[in-house]
C-alpha cells in the first residue's frame, strides 16, 4: 500500500507574488503539476495535497484531477505539523507514505521508484532523499553515525558551526512506515528557532533511518524566490534543446528560445532565434520556424515556414508559408500548398490548398476552397453585433483588394469579386461581381 503527500501549503513569501507558490510555471507547467506527473505511475492508493494558504486557488487548479484528495492545515506550522493533519484521512492505512514538496519540481519517477525499492528493502521506518552540495547553504544537514543510519537531521539555523561544515544535506523528500510515523507524530516539539514542528524531528525518534542519495543534486533543488525559478527553467530548456538537437534539430541560437515538454520535432527542422513553442505542438520535418515565432499547441506538417508569426491551436498543412507577421487563432486549419501572407489574421477558419491571402487581410468564421486568391486588405465581417456568421467561398474564386464579405455569405467558384466592393449576398458560380456606390464631390465654401 501506497500513499503519497505533496505538502503544498506555504505562502511562498520569496516569490513576492499574489499568486501560491506551487502554481508558478515552469516550462509551462505549474511546479505542482510537475510534482503530480512523476507520482503517476508510482500506482499509488492515495494521493493527498496539503493546502494553506490560497487553498481553494490551488484547489481549482487541481480540479482536473479525479484522485486527489485534500487536506487543510490552518495555521501553517511546518511539515511536521502539516504531517500530522493525515491522521483522519489515513486512520487505518497500513503501507507506505511518501512525502513530496510541492516547490520541488524536477524529480524524476525513476528516483522515486528506486527510494520506495531501496526503503522496502532495508526494511526502514524512514528512508528520504539526500544530496551532497558544494554549497550547502540553506538545507538541513544529515547526522549519519558509524554504521551508516541516520541519527538526526539539523535545520540549517539550528546548526552549531561544525555542523554547518557537512555538505551531506537533506532533499525533503521521505518514504515513511506510516504506522511508526503515527506513533511519533504527536512527540514533535515546536522548541527551536522557528518555533515550528519540523518533520525532520521524527528521524530521531524512529527505529531505523536511512539516507538514499541522489546521484544529480539539481533534481532535487527547491524552489523559494524567482531567481531559483530562473535557474530550473533554464536546466529544463537545455535538457530539451540537447536532446533536440541530437535528434536532427537545429538551433540557431538555442538561448534565445524554449521550447514545453510536450513538444515533437522530425528531422532537418530550423528553429530561428527569439522562437518559442507552448504546450504540445508537433512539428514535422524540414520546418523553418522564426526568427520571433510563437507556436502554441500546433501541428505543422512537412516543410512550413512560419516567420515573426503567432500560430495557436491550430494546423497548419505541407509546404505552407506562414507570416511574416500573421496571427492563425484557434480552430483553423490551413491547408497545403497555401501562403498566408503579411499582416493577416485567421479565426476558427478551414483555408483549402493552394489559396493565398498574401496581406493585410482577416478571414474569421470562413471555409475557402482551393486555389483562392484573397486581394489585400479583404476583411469577412462575419459580427453581427449580437452573433458570429460564417462566409463560405469555394474554389477558383479571387476578391478585390479592400473587399468586404458580409456573412452570413457564400461566393460560389470561379468568381471575380471587384476591388473595393462590399458583398453582403450570395454570388453564383462564374460570375463577376462589383459594388461600388456612386462618388459624391462637392465643392467647399469659403
């Protein structure tokens, strides 16, 4: 049996921020959500997050989660506190609990796997995580006696100089038996610096506890102010980049972009300076992207090229051009062949293969057939004031620069539509069409 609790009710004041600090992003996902992520396939019975501060922002940011169960703990007063606010939930639980700190982020499921194994195998009361630093500053120090168990662990503040020498320090990161927890949980003592009850108090009172050392300390670095933020950002950036890279990716000034998680590249992809890629875009191969593209949960085909372009929820289709400067937004498929052009916007829109809309144009709410030529400045006016309309044109059509479509509209095949016109009604198929009305000049009086 299996329980896992992600402590993750701290204010977080180093972040100088509104909002908790669990819920900061890195690389795209709030520092919780990564927590989560590496305890999915650990097949746990239970997972529990305790909450504080915020706890109903962390709540509903969590909501999409069907196994969570949470737990408050009000006032904050240390892990060892936040531990002991489980007991209702886990009245009766006979396993394992591993506790997890929800500003720790980049732990890898593979470590956990190997403390949960190494823990059950030695048979502990406590088996945690640890790491030696160069520069421990700021974590608490692991007290190890001749035979290799773990005598105590001391908070930093709480360290005589000595103590502070040894650069063997505690992760925060525990695999307990959670029947001998309970039986010491309520032994805790707030008498020290902060006044709080430490969970690292517990190691003392049970019967046997073992360190597991990690063998890449940054996995288990914590995250308290921005700067740390920074630090794990550009560590998860070049993780990506690499192994890019290493797959037929190019860069041509990696520090300059980022890429998420759940972005896929094929081979012989360019990736320009100043371009970023959100959520979970595939990209395939031959792509040029940038110089100063954002990609959000995208698919490009083979051979796109997207430059100085904002491309969101979206497909885009084989040997396109896109930008520079155009905006393709949600719900819009462009399809191969195609060119969207200078200063163009797409909206929830089908583009078919082969139409260009070369410039300055918006086409919202629409479905273009194939081979359209799309006049500069062509706008669809598909809001009424009250409800969106759709335009339809199909193949083989071309509108004036300047055109207006009024939806709801359909321009039928093989229609010219007259540069400067305002179409507010439906255009059979090989027709000609130009509405224009009549100049009004008059002199000025003097």
């Amino acid at each position: 049996m299996l329980a896992i609790a992600i402590l993750a009710a701290g204010k977080g004041t180093r972040m100088k921020s509104d909002l908790p600090k669990v819920l900061h992003s890195l690389a795209g996902k709030s520092l919780i959500d990564r927590v989560l992520s590496c305890t999915q396939r650990l097949n746990p019975n239970r997972r529990l997050i305790v909450v504080g501060h915020q706890a109903n922002v962390v709540k509903d940011s969590l909501k999409n989660y069907q196994d969570l169960d949470f737990v408050l703990q009000q006032p904050q007063n240390g892990t060892g506190h936040a531990i002991q606010q489980l007991g209702t939930q886990l009245k009766g639980f006979k396993g394992e609990l591993l506790v997890l700190n929800g500003d720790v982020p980049l732990l890898k499921e593979e470590t956990l796997n190997s403390l949960l194994k190494f823990h059950k195998k030695s048979n502990a009361s406590v088996t945690f995580l640890s790491a030696s630093l160069e520069s421990p500053t700021g974590y608490g120090r692991v007290i190890t006696n001749e035979s290799g168990l773990v005598s105590e662990i001391i908070e930093e503040r709480d360290c005589t100089n000595e103590q502070r020498k040894n650069k063997l320090i505690n992760a925060g990161i525990y695999c307990f038996n959670w029947q001998q927890l309970s039986d010491v949980l309520n032994l805790l003592s707030s008498k020290n610096s902060q006044n709080e009850l430490y969970l690292t108090d517990t190691i003392k009172l049970l019967k046997k506890a073992l360190h597991f050392e990690v063998d890449d300390p940054f996995e288990v670095k914590g995250i308290n102010d921005r700067y740390q933020l920074s630090e794990c950002e550009q560590h998860i950036q070049e993780t990506l980049k690499s192994f890019w890279m290493s797959k037929g990716v190019s860069f041509i000034d990696p520090i300059s972009c980022s890429l998420s998680e759940d972005s896929d590249f094929g081979t012989d992809v360019i990736i320009e300076p100043q371009t970023h890629l959100r959520g979970k875009c595939n990209i395939g191969n031959g792509c040029r992207l940038g110089p100063g593209s954002v990609i959000t949960n995208s698919t490009l085909e083979k051979n796109v090229l997207a430059i100085h372009s904002f491309i969101n929820e979206a497909t885009i289709g084989n040997n396109t051009s896109i930008g520079p400067f155009a905006h393709i937004r949600p719900e819009s498929s462009i399809s191969e062949n195609s060119k969207i052009g200078n200063f163009v916007e797409i909206k929830k829109s089908f583009i078919g293969e082969g139409t260009k809309i070369n410039h300055l144009s918006y086409v919202g709410d629409s479905t273009l057939g194939k081979n359209i030529n799309v006049g500069a400045g062509t706008i669809t006016a598909n809001f009424d004031g009250k409800n969106k309309h759709r335009t339809i044109i199909d193949d083989y059509s071309k509108t004036g620069a300047n055109s207006v479509l009024v939806a709801p509209i359909k321009i039928g095949s093989h229609v010219t539509i007259g540069a400067g016109s305002t179409i507010s009604k439906d255009i059979p198929d090989q027709s000609l069409v130009v509405e224009r009305s009549k100049a009004i000049i008059r002199k000025k009086n003097n």
